[in-house]
C-alpha cells in the first residue's frame, strides 16, 4: 500500500479501523516531503515534531477507544499566510521572513480540535499578490505535473504540495482566483467557499472584501471534508456566518443522482478573443457530459462580466494598500538597517522587503484611493460592482450552477511571463468576479488538452456549496465511467 | 474698531466602556507599559476586529443628550497615514456617515440662553501614546490603542472664550451625567482641538483659522484662546493676516507656539471598513437607550427647583455637577429641609471645595455626615458657628460631627440652670453696660451676649442667653 497516495477520505477510513496508524501516515507523508520538496518547493517550514506528536496524539485516542475528529490522522498543509504559533508565517515575503504569530488562525484551531495534522506551511506568492508563485521571496514553487510549468497562485505551493502527494489537504486563500487557478494547473480540486463561510480571523488579509480561505483535495469528497471541518461562525470574525449550509455529502450515489433536476448555464460571455482557443473544444465535452448526466445546460449572459477583472484590479488594489499599510518595520518584521527619521525607517523597510507585485499593488491602490482621477476609479469599480452582484443574482434565479474554464489560459512555462503582470492578471477573468460577488466556486480538472491540465470552474449561488459539491461529484463520476 | 471672534471645537473623549473598542481587551488608565494588548489592538497580521456595542451605545447616549440625529445605518472607515502610534497603518473611524449628526448644547449666558450647535459625533479608535525621553528615544505604549472614543466637531458658534469655556462645561458635565466617560483631561479622556479666527466687523476682513492642540485643562483652553484672539486682533489692527497653521499652548511660557504649517488639505484616503459588517441600528434600541438615560442637568434643574423649591440660581448651582446633586439629594435623606441643605451646600461646603480646588466625591465629606450636622444644628444641639468649625473638622478628618461634638464638648448648653450662674455674673461684672441698655443703647445687649457667649466658649445657645439677659435686667 502507497500511503501518500490514500485520499484524505481513505486515510481517516484506515485509521479508524486500525489499518493504519495515524504516526506511519504522517511519516510516509514527511518522507514524501524529503523525497521530492527540493524539486518542487512547495513548503517554507515544514513542523515534524509537531506533526509525529499529533500523530501519536490521534494513536492514543483510537487505542483508548475515544471518538476521532472529522480530520482524525490526515496529513494537512496551510498555505503561509494563514497564522500558526507552532511555526513561522511568512507570506512569502522578506518582510514576514522569520515572523512568528502568538496566536492560532480560526480554522487552525479548527484543524487542531478535528485531530487534523498540520505538517507544514506551504510556499505563495508574495503576499498572495501573483497568480505563479513566482513572486515568492522563498524561491519558485514548480508543478508537479510538470516541473517547468508553474504550480498557479497564489496558493501554488498548498496545490502542488497535494498534487505531489506530500499532503492529502490543504488550505489556501482565494480573494481572486488564487485558490481554483491553481487547483486547475496542479489537476486538482480547489474550492472557494461563499465570502463568510469561513472565518478569516488569523488569514493575513490581502483585499479583505474579497478574502476567502481556500481548500485543496485531489478528489471532490477530499476537497468536501475539508470545508466541511472548518466552516461556520466566528466570533472574531463579524464577517462569518452559522453554517448556512448543510455540508452532508451523500456517499456512493450513481453521478445522475447528484446532479438530478439541476439547471445549468454556460455564460456566452465567456467566449472573449483572450481565451486559449483550444478552450473552446474543452468545454464543448463538458457541456455534453453534464447533458448525459441529465442536467439541463443552457446558455445564459452574464453581460458585465468583461467588467469583472478591471473591477476587481481596482477594489482589490485600493484594500491591499491599506491592508499592507502595517507592515512598517516598527512592531515586528523586516526593519531596514539605516534610518535616520522615522519616514525613512517606514521608507526603507518596506522598500528592502516588499517584491515588485507587492509595491505595484500598492503604489496602484494609493492611487485609487486618493482624491482626484484615482478616487473616481474606485467609486465606479464600487458601482460595477453591484452590477456584477445583480448579473449574478438574476442567473442564480433560474440556474443552480454556472460552468466556466476556471482559467482563460493554460499552465505556462516558468518564467515566461514574469515580465507581463498584466497577462498573469488575466488569469483571473473568470474567478475574480466570483470574489467580487461572494459566491462559492468550485475548479476540477477536466482532462488535458496537449498535456497541460485544464480545470473547469463550477460556480455556486452564496452559501449553495450542496450544489457545486454534487455537480463536482457528478461531473467526476461522469468523466471516470468515461462518458 | 469692532471685532468678532469665532471658535469652534473638536473634542475627543474617551468612552468608559469596560473592553476596548475593538477586542476584549481591559480599557483602564495607565497600567505597565504594553499589558493591555492583545493581537487585534496590536494590529498583528490576520486579526479581526469585532465592535463594542457597548461604545456605540455610549455615543448614542451622547447623541441623544446633545439632541443629535441618529443614524440608524452607518459604518465604520478606515483612515489610512502612517505614524509610530498607530498600529495598522490606519485609525477605524467615520467618513461620511457619523453616528450622530446635528444638535446642540445650550449655554447660559447673562443676556440669556445661546445655542452652540454641533456638526456630528462620530466614533473611533484611540491610538497607542508615545513618549519622549531626555535621551531622545521615542517610548510606545499601546495600552491606549482601541480604546473607544468619540470626536464631537461643533460649528464655529462660539464668539469668546468664556463661551467656549461654559460650552465645555456643560459638555463635559453632561458627559458625566450620563456616565458614558469620566471626562479627565489630565488623563487625557477629554482632550480639545480649538480652530479659532477674528472677523473686522467693520471691514469684513479676517484672519486665517489658527487650530490649537495639546491643551489638557480647560483653564490651559482659556488662555490660548485669549492669547490667540489678542494675537489675531493686533495682526489684523496691522493689516496682516495669521498663517493657516497648527500651534500648541505652552504652559511654562504661557503662550501659544507654532506646531507646524497646514499645507494642502491632508489625504486620507478613507475606505468603508470591510472588516466590519454596516452597521444598524434599530429604532427600538435608540428608544431603548433614551428611556434608560440618566436624569440630564437641565430636567434636573427644572426638579429640583420644583420639588425642593429652591431658586432658579440655587438649582442651577447645584445641578452643575452630578455628583454635587447626588450630593444633595443624598443628604435630603438624613435631614428632611430642602433650604438648610442648599444654604450650606452653597455657602460652606463650596467655598471648602473652591479654596482647596477638589471635586465633592474628592472629599472625606459624606452626605451622612452633613446631614448628621445639620440635624445638630437644626435641633440647637449646637449653634451655627460651632457648627462650621465642626464640618471643617469632616473635612479634614472625616469624623463622624457627632463624635467630633461629644468628644469637644460642643453640645450647646440649653439647660438655663446651667448658664444662669454666667449670666449673673457677666451682669454684676458689666454694670455700665446694663444702663447703657437700659438708657436705649441697643448695641450694649449684644456685647453682655458675646460675653456669656465667650464665658461659655461658644457652647451657650445665643437665643436662649438673650432671653436670660433681658428677664434678668427687666428683672432689676
Ligand atoms: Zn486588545
């Protein structure tokens, strides 16, 4: 038996019946780590003692014959940016390089309290600014389909950790895409979930409207359990909500089951001249496999989608400028060496320790912030933001999921466009208004096309994770009997 | 030449609420350095904040009690600059929509009542304080920071500093009646910007706003406002103007020095709060919150005046704090007259509090003990005089006026018996006077009374000695 290869689903099955121990599924996987992480970098720290003592905290339980968390013995990985006292956080930046948080994230308690095991912090770009993990002051993560494309971002490194089955979950963040844009490069599952579902209390924020937490699973039931495990309100966090929605999986039904009765619209504004052509032909078989699962597939307008990236350019930027306004060098972090005033220790600590991407957002964001022509940007991505809302509201009246590619354009070469932020950019056309409305998307791959993975993006109504997660587990079904 | 000058203010005042305005940390003055911190008022990456309701209550009270518009749907917003104190690189206040909007607070002046009216109050975090020391470090302490405050911005109504001052007064008073801070400016939980200018009524010239900040005493606020309003005035006499700056009040020079030159208005680059949910309010809770509010300084006034028939002036002097109608109401429970109680409140006791520059609650005086007084006097245990040497006593000791009487001996002696033996003998030792008297000369009575008086070191009751010396005489 190929441990690293069980999926989270079976791993928790073994445990439980004693065919496995919790402490040889975290070794197998801590050796997986040793084995491949130098080619593809997914990890910054990696917490083994803290992992082989949960473990052995889990093996206690099951011989002492008390009840197992949801997550019980199943190795998990957490993207960087989400707060652990156990290791250091570092966002992927020199600026956080050695930070460690006094305090847990929300959903790591959670973990923590569902006897989930955390085996490390995973690599992203630069404060999850970047959609290819290029950004990253840790150095490229690699795809482990194939290492010379890159994993996607900005949560690259928790996509290609469970690609590579160094983890069987793991968490990312998603305020643009960055969750379902590498989820589909990696030829994974990734799901983001309604802006609320989960508590962001210790996720460092990037554009903190937008924000969600994001999960990982090389299958739909994977990627399920670990939404279901951390969802649900915060009292830090006024932006959760209770569980508004039930997250019980049926198992084991026939993929028509899931998907009976379901409406579903293909937007025809997705057709746009910026899309890999060879996209087309992708979602051509998509549409007919959802069709001989028995769900009606119509074509529906969604007419300010072509808005969404701008839109969300501006809203996201103008956030970030703020939110990374704390990152001074004062109270913890990078601190230049020379200064002589305090503008100047503000000044050259966050020059020597923010990349690129980072000061780009910022230098964009204060500029939509401020009075003049930069302002009347903001206000008006605030109005088209409300537009989008309602294109979305008036789909979801008459349709239970919406079906786009998750990204217009394919895993590319690494480096190829690190001098072309704004074709990287481009990659979120389809994911970023899903943010921009709070809805629930679900990315799952959907074959290759030239050997290059494509994910298809199901989106969901706010708070209707029941139906991506059913139409993910159909279309699953549907593409394994090989219809 | 005639000249106008216009002030207007903007007041902070911190919220006594018993958590911060943003985490559940302990909002207290002073306490070691950086102890009352946690990740959300350190702004470390990641946190949250979650609001106070309790400090949008307060400031609802306050809009209420200041007659303001409630906003029932508004929002928290981001003022984002950078500076050492401030931990997020942005302070969560109100941009656009205030808590509160409008109103006013009533002054009263010698020619009448005068309206100051208010812009808004809005509500916002505190920020951490910074220290300098002699070595030229910078100290920070972030106990402060998230503490919940209010910013009142009034209209520029007020014409003198006197007014300013009486506006607040009645601001801070009132503050205190509703029990939403403890209005310290020595502690800085009121602090007070003034923007002041003069107007030539005559020319219709005027200088440029001056603000003026760092002031921690209202008589501090007097003196720079009248320092600044001199200074206005002999600019505008030489055909000058004032720079539009910023300057301070310096308590050692005792004048007003410049803090630095206002440039182009400061960008600051405000943004809803995405970290908070909007806020709304329902109008049952505003109603909910006006019907607990405390009894305001003006009803009460009106009540008292009312139920214990005291004068418009008597009630107003006696409503002007809280705690010295407490005071007063407090002593009504041991002795039941309304005017003895405010004859003494108004003459003794405050003259006490102004000379020793402290506050009632401030006292060793208990409204048990003034009362316990009082009935002493009022049932000629002992006499007035002896009474006021007995409440300085309280004062300095806090000793009960019935142990300090028994102890002194000071019980007036009402027992004729017991004083006829004096009388008698004040009388053969002071013959002249009694003719005096007796020949018409009023004058000669009161001093054979001062004699007995003396002879009987006070304790005597006058009335009843004055009784015996005329039985006696008349007697002769
Ligand atoms: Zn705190």
């Amino acid at each position: 038996m190929d441990i690293v290869k069980l999926s989270a689903v079976e791993i928790k099955e073994k445990i439980l019946k004693n065919e496995l121990s919790a402490t040889e599924v975290v070794k197998a996987h801590l050796n997986r780590i040793e084995e491949i992480d130098k080619d593809i970098n997914a990890f910054i720290s990696i917490n083994k003692e803290g992992a082989l003592e949960a473990a052995e905290k889990v093996d206690e339980k099951i011989k002492n014959g008390e009840e197992l968390g949801a997550l019980g013995g199943i190795p998990i990985a957490l993207k960087d940016n989400i707060v652990t006292k156990d290791t250091k956080t570092t966002c992927g930046s020199k600026m956080l390089e050695n930070y460690r948080s006094p305090y847990d994230a929300t959903v790591v308690e959670k973990i923590k309290a569902q006897d989930g095991i955390i085996i490390g912090k995973t690599n992203m770009d630069e404060f999850a600014m970047g959609s290819s993990n290029e950004t990253s002051f840790f150095g490229p993560t690699r795809n482990p389909v194939n290492t010379n494309l890159v994993p996607g971002g900005s949560s690259g490194g928790s996509a290609a950790a469970v690609k590579a089955e160094e983890v069987a979950l793991a968490l990312g963040t998603d305020t643009g895409g960055s969750t379902r844009q590498p989820a589909a490069y990696c030829d994974i599952v990734g799901i983001k979930p309604s802006y609320g579902l989960v508590s962001r209390y210790g996720v460092v924020s990037l554009a903190n409207t937008l924000d969600t937490v994001g999960v990982f699973g090389r299958d739909v039931s994977d990627a399920a359990l670990m939404l279901s495990a951390i969802v649900g309100y915060d009292e830090k966090d006024s932006t959760s909500y209770e569980n508004p929605t039930h997250l019980v999986v049926e198992k084991d039904l026939e993929p028509t089951e899931y998907i009976k009765g379901m409406k579903i619209g293909i937007p025809r504004e997705i057709y746009l001249d910026q899309i890999d052509k060879r996209l087309i032909g992708v979602m051509d078989k998509v549409i007919k496999v959802f069709q001989s699962l028995g769900a009606k597939v119509e074509e529906i307008t969604l007419p300010h989608l072509e808005y969404g990236l701008s839109t969300y350019h501006v809203i996201s930027a103008a956030e970030i400028s703020s939110n990374m306004a704390r990152f001074d060098g004062l109270r913890y972090g990078y601190r230049a060496k020379e200064y002589s005033t305090l503008d100047e220790l503000y000044i050259n600590s966050r020059n020597e320790a923010f990349g690129d991407e980072v000061k780009r957002r910022i230098l964009m964001g204060t500029y939509y912030l401020s009075m003049g022509l930069g302002r009347e940007y903001y206000e008006k991505a605030l109005k088209m933001r409300t537009l989008i809302i309602d294109d979305f509201n008036k789909a979801f009246k008459d349709y239970d999921i919406i079906l786009t590619p998750t990204s217009p354009i394919l895993p590319f070469q690494l480096g190829k466009l690190k001098d072309e932020p704004l074709t990287k950019d481009l990659t979120s056309i389809f994911t970023a208004p899903v943010n921009l409305a709070g809805l629930c998307a679900m990315s799952i791959p959907c074959g290759y096309v030239d050997g290059l993975p494509v994910g298809l993006q199901i989106i969901g109504d706010r708070f209707k994770e029941m139906n991506i997660i059913k139409a993910g587990l159909a279309f699953e079904g549907g593409m394994k009997n090989g219809i | 030449m005639a000249y106008k000058t216009i002030i207007g203010l903007e007041i902070h005042v911190e919220l006594a609420t018993n958590t911060k305005m943003f985490c559940a940390c302990p909002n207290t003055f002073g306490g070691e350095a950086n102890t009352h911190c946690c990740p959300v008022c350190l702004g470390l990456p990641g946190s949250l904040p979650v609001i106070n309701k309790t400090a949008i209550e307060y400031a609802i009270k306050a809009g209420i009690a200041f007659n303001c518009k409630i906003n029932t749907k508004t929002k928290m917003d981001r003022k984002n600059y950078y500076y050492a104190d401030l931990v997020k690189g942005y302070q969560i206040s109100q941009d656009d929509i205030p808590l509160c909007e409008g109103g006013y607070i009533e002054i009263e002046l010698e020619d009448g009542a005068k309206k100051i009216n208010l812009q808004r109050i809005h509500i916002e975090e505190d920020t951490g304080k910074l220290t300098h020391t002699m070595d030229g470090d910078t100290l920070i302490d972030y106990n402060r920071s998230g503490v919940p405050l209010i910013e009142i911005v009034t209209r520029p109504d007020m014409n003198t500093p006197e007014e300013a001052r009486l506006f607040l007064e009645k601001l801070r008073s009132t503050l205190k009646y509703i029990e939403v801070s403890d209005c310290k400016m020595e502690e800085g939980s009121l602090r007070c910007d003034i923007n002041i200018n003069v107007v030539d009524t005559e020319t219709g010239a005027k200088t440029n706003i001056t603000e003026i900040k760092n002031l921690n005493s209202f008589k501090g606020a007097v003196k720079a406002m009248e320092f600044e309003e001199k200074r206005h005035i002999q600019l505008l006499k030489e055909g000058k103007n004032t720079v539009r700056e910023t300057r301070r009040w310096d308590e050692v020079k005792n004048e007003t020095v410049t803090m630095r030159e206002k440039g182009e208005a400061e960008d600051y680059r405000y943004a809803v709060d995405g970290d908070l949910a909007p806020i709304e309010i329902p109008d049952t809770w505003i109603d909910e919150i006006r019907n607990k509010l405390p009894e305001l300084p003006h009803h009460k006034k009106e009540r008292f005046m009312r139920q214990y028939n005291l004068s418009e002036y008597d009630a107003g002097v006696l409503t002007a704090s809280k705690d010295l109608a407490s005071f007063y109401e407090e002593t009504l429970k041991y002795i039941d007259d309304t005017k003895l109680v405010s004859n003494w409140i108004m003459g003794d006791v405050l003259r006490r509090l102004k000379d020793e520059e402290v506050e009632i609650e401030d006292t060793k005086l208990s409204p048990k003990a003034l009362g316990q007084l009082l009935s002493l006097i009022k049932s000629g245990k002992i006499n007035n005089n002896t009474g006021k040497k007995v409440l300085r006593e309280v004062f300095e000791t806090g000793k009960d006026p019935e142990v300090i009487v028994k102890e002194k001996g000071l019980i007036q002696i009402t027992d004729e018996s017991q004083i006829l033996e004096v009388v008698e003998k004040v009388l053969s030792e002071n013959q002249q006077s009694v003719i005096d008297y007796k020949n018409g000369k009023d004058r000669a009575l009161g001093f054979l009374v001062g004699q007995v008086m003396k002879a009987t070191k006070g304790k005597a009751n006058p009335q009843l000695v004055n009784k015996m010396i005329l039985d006696l005489i008349n007697k002769m």
